[in-house]
C-alpha cells in the first residue's frame, strides 16, 4: 500500500495535456495548472510508493541469493 504520509510530485507542459489519462491510470492525479498563458504547466501528485511496491520480485531474490538464503528458506509475503 502506498505511502499516504509522502508523496511525489511532476509536472508537465500543457501542451503534453494528452498523457493526464494514462497518468491517471498509474496513480498520477493533477493538483493544479500553473504557468503563464504562453507557457502552461500542469502539477500532479501520487503517494510515494511504500518499500514492498518499490521492489520487484526479482530484485528481493537477488537480495536473498548475495545473502546466501536459498529461495525456499525465506518467508514468504
């Protein structure tokens, strides 16, 4: 689950307006446009990511192997 205490923050130009739907679909949601009328900007946040959304599958196993853990000897999530 995302962190709901931190977030992270990006903007974009106006004129890449087209990408706020795929933006959304991934968390992103638009706090505000700013920018003068030559030169919009669009602000958007989401909650930062918690450590167990951060990692992937194989990089915990990396993890585990430099330590010497056999995958079966781990606790499982």
């Amino acid at each position: 689950m995302a962190n709901r205490d931190r977030w992270e923050y990006m903007f974009i130009p106006e004129t890449e307006r087209d990408r706020l739907h795929e933006l959304g679909l991934v968390g992103w949601e638009l706090i505000a446009v700013g920018g003068t009328d030559i030169d919009r900007i669009i602000y958007l946040k989401r909650p930062e990511p918690d450590l167990r959304e951060r990692v992937t599958v194989a990089q915990r196993d990396a993890y585990y192997a430099a330590l010497g853990i056999d995958h079966a000897d781990r606790i499982s999530d």
